[in-house]
C-alpha cells in the first residue's frame, strides 16, 4: 500500500466512502425479466383452461364460489383478489373437527 503523501496527485485522488455518491437500488436484472417472461408465457395456457372451465359454468355455479360472469377476466389479477380477500366477511358458521365453533 502506497502512502499518500499531501501535495501528491494521489492524494487528491483518494476515494473516500464519505465522498462517493450512494448507488441508486436497482430493480430485476435482464435474466430475472426475461425469466419472468417466460413463465408468464408458459402459464398461459393454464389460464385460459380456468378461464374457459368457469365460463363453462352457469350464473348459479359462478354465484355458489362467489362470482359474476363479469368478473371472470379479473381472477387472475392479484388486486381483484386482495381486494375480495378484504370484502368477504369470514365465515361464521366454521366449525372444528370436533363440531365446536371456531374462536373468534
């Protein structure tokens, strides 16, 4: 390790962490997208087997799991389900196995 003596050009060069800029957060990298991409893409067509299995069903069918035909294109949106997650009310009527009510 060389001194650095003052009044020597490699002092004014110093790199001092207190001086250097802090680097900006990066988000995913190229592969990490591309990866992303890809298994997007290869889940298509599960989606549209689910998609196509609940537009099979009839309006009593889609009301019994809690559904509207308009709602068939969201229930792969992840807000669409925060959002239902929030709205439904739990379920009073749960049991244990053993058949007492569940605490609240």
């Amino acid at each position: 390790m060389a001194i650095m003596m003052p009044g020597s050009i490699g002092h004014y060069f110093k790199d001092d962490l207190a001086d250097m800029p802090a680097t900006e957060p990066r988000g995913p990298g190229l592969f990490a997208r591309l990866g992303a991409g890809l298994a997007f893409i290869a889940s298509l067509p599960r989606r549209r087997a689910v998609l196509n299995e609940l537009y099979s069903l009839s309006e009593h069918e889609l009301a019994d799991i809690g559904l509207t035909r308009a709602e068939l294109p969201l229930v792969f949106d992840a807000d669409f389900a925060a959002k239902r997650r929030e709205a439904r009310p739990a379920n009073q009527n749960a049991r244990q196995p053993n058949g007492r009510p569940l605490a609240a």
